[in-house]
C-alpha cells in the first residue's frame, strides 16, 4: 500500500465499506466533486483535515489513508519475530513468572537510563530494525528494577519502565500499530503513576495524544493534551524541564486544532509556543534531554511549517522556512519534517526543482527516514506523475521503489 495513489485506497475502502460516493460524502462532510477528483486522479496527498474526515467517513483509522511505511510495513498476515519480541515485552505472558533481566551482575538504573537515551537516538535516526531488536531487553531490564530494591529505588525504576513503554509506544506507532502503541502507553501511565518524576505522565499523555490523532480521534487528542498543558503549567512551568512538556503538549493540541480544520486556533497556539520557546532558551539545559519531549525554538517553527502546508498555504510555508537555523539537539526525525514540508510547499507551487533539491538533501542526511516516511514517497509520486518530470525524480523514484 506503500506505492498506490491515495484515490486507490479510498476507492478500495469506500467499497469495502459499501458506501457510495454520495455516501461517502454524506458521511465525512466532504463535498462529492473532491471525492469524485480524488479517486480519479492519480494523487497522493491532500490536506490533513480533509484525510481525517475521510477516515472518519469511511470508518478507518487515519493509517489506513496514509498506507505503510515503505522501510517498515505493517501489512502482512504476521507480525516479524523482532515485533512478535517487542508485543511480548510490552505484554508478558499472563500467570507467568517475570522474565529474567539480561545481565544481572551488570544491571543498574544508570545502565538502563543510558540503554533508554540510546533506545530514543535510534528512535529519532530511524533505526527502526536496531530499535526492535534491542527494545525488548530493555523493557524486561526496566520491569525488573522497578520490582526490585528500596521505595526509592522501585519508584526510579518505575520511571525507567514508564520511558521504556512510552517508547515502546512510539516504535508501535510508526510500525502502523496503534492498539499495541495505546496498550503499551497505558501500561507506560501506570509506571509513571507509581514513579518519582511527576512529568512523566504529562509526557505519556502527549503521546496517547498522538496515538489519538493517527487513529482520527481528534477531539480525544485534543482534550487529552490541553488537560495534561493545564497541570503543567500550574505546577512545573518555571523549570525547563516543566516547559518542554508543556510546550510539547500546547503543539499537540495546536496540531488537533488544525486537523479539525481550525487553522487559526492552531496557529495562534503555535505563536503562543514560540514565545514560550524563546523563554526556554535562556534557562538552563535540563539534565537527561533525550528523554524529555522535544520542544525548542526550532521544533517550533518546524511545526508552524508543517501547519502551513497541511493547509496549503505553500508560500507560508517557505516564508517560515525561509532562513532556518536548527538547533543543535533538533532530532533527524523533526529535520526530516521541515525538508518533507519544504518539498511538498515547492510542490503545491509547482516548483519541481526546489522539490527535487530539498528530496536531495533529505535522501543524503537521514535516507533511513526518507524509506520509511509515506509523506515522501507521496511527494514523489506526485512528481512522477507530472506531464513533464523535474529532472532528478528518477532516482528518488527508484530509490522509494516507486519505479524499478
């Protein structure tokens, strides 16, 4: 599902659905003449508000849209034995004694905090098959300190377990799985409930959020994240470690107002963060980044891109980009974004060649997240399929397998 145009798919769904055109419009507040070009186009993208009433229409999770990940499907009649690792982690066998930890003589909180700041850098480098492979150990080494040892120590393992899971959820998410994603983060919520970090179930609610939005649970996302922001800023908003969870939260929310359609709303909670951002960057750096949501200045404006595009305003969307210096510590994941938004801006502008050039640099500094990310081979095709081809699409076709 990697490679078809996204009409193929709601045309594939709406039957399975055995739902016309007319009822397909009906149902999802989409007026017939989109649905009728959509289908018959050969288009791989559309608004993000516009995706998220289809998939509420058609009765599907937004994944379903989107297709799957091209470095990472979640089709198939099976799990791989690196997930079928990863979903026994996450839920152990049920009456069955704890699976030992990995090393004994070795195992520390401190080892394990380091396994979970790495666990994160794979995570955010795309390092999808690392990432399975390793993460079930890590689960199981965190489970056991949190059982073990004095309240203090139990309650730091907790924290260690409750990060664990979190990320657990994420790997979840990106492999098309959301029920396991929900699964492992509410188990990643009761670990947080009983750790000694109060931001943590804050930061777990963020991404019970973004499992909400991948399954087009909009209202269920947003409500989720303002309530979480609102403690945050009641009780930890004068530390940086406090802020980043807040302005984590306050983006999640932004980002649930824009699907929904409500692109001011959004945007005005984004300038609301960027300020906040600029606060953050005069406070000390909190300790154990890595393990904190990513908010600063230029997650931001990531963002605010990212938003401007959804609701094609193409040249918004470069003007934000316009003259962006990242900070040091942004994720590949979130400079992937800001190279895909400025792709897809150039594209809506039909400007072939700033597409090809930002798909270019893409393909050179985090290849792994240009594979797996269906914004890009969507982009791509859109490309491909132009009455006259921008020079340079071929290999990028080649290289997402679109064509041989």
């Amino acid at each position: 599902m990697a490679t078809d145009c996204l009409g193929d798919r709601v045309r594939r769904l709406r039957r399975l659905a055995t739902l016309t055109q007319e009822g397909l419009a009906e149902r999802s507040g989409i007026s017939l003449d989109t649905i009728r070009r959509l289908e018959q186009k050969p288009q791989s993208s559309v608004q993000l508000p516009t995706l998220h009433a289809l998939a509420s229409g058609l009765g599907v999770e937004l994944t379903s849209l989107l297709g799957d990940p091209p470095g990472a499907p979640s089709s198939g009649e099976s799990d791989s034995p690196q997930l079928v690792a990863v979903r026994r982690a996450i839920m152990p066998p049920l009456f069955a004694p704890p699976a030992p930890p990995r090393d004994l003589s070795t195992l520390s909180l401190d080892r394990i905090r380091r396994d979970l700041a790495q666990g994160w850098t794979l995570y955010h480098a795309a390092e999808f098959d690392d990432l399975l492979n390793s993460l079930p150990g890590l689960i199981t080494d965190a489970r056991f300190a949190a059982a073990v040892g004095d309240a203090g120590q139990r309650a730091a393992g907790q924290a260690a377990l409750s990060k664990a899971l979190q990320l657990g959820g994420h790997l979840a998410i990106r492999m098309g799985k959301t029920d396991l994603a929900l699964s492992s983060l509410e188990r990643a919520m009761t670990a947080a409930d009983a750790s000694s970090d109060p931001l943590i179930a804050p930061m777990i609610s963020n991404s019970v959020a973004w499992a909400y939005q991948r399954q087009a649970r909009l209202d269920d996302a947003r409500s989720l994240a303002v309530h979480a922001a609102d403690w945050v800023e009641r009780e930890h908003s004068e530390t940086s470690e406090g802020l980043r969870v807040w302005g984590g939260l306050l983006m999640s929310a932004a980002t649930s107002h824009a699907r929904s359609g409500d692109y001011q709303r959004a945007s005005d909670m984004m300038v609301t963060a960027e300020k906040a951002a600029e606060r953050l960057a005069k406070m000390p750096t909190p300790q154990d980044g890595k393990l904190l949501s990513v908010f600063s200045k230029s997650s931001v404006r990531i963002e605010r891109v990212r938003l401007a595009v959804q609701h094609e305003r193409p040249t918004e969307a470069l003007s934000l980009a316009r003259g962006m210096r990242l900070s040091k510590d942004t994720p590949p994941s979130w400079r992937t974004w800001l190279l895909l938004d400025v792709a897809r801006a150039h594209t809506d502008l039909g400007n072939g060649a700033g597409a090809v050039k930002a798909l270019e640099s893409l393909r050179r500094h985090a290849p792994a997240w240009m594979r797996h990310h269906t914004l890009a081979v969507a982009i791509v095709r859109d490309l491909w399929n132009w009455p006259s081809r921008p020079a340079g699409v071929r290999p990028l076709a080649q290289f997402l397998g679109i064509v041989d």
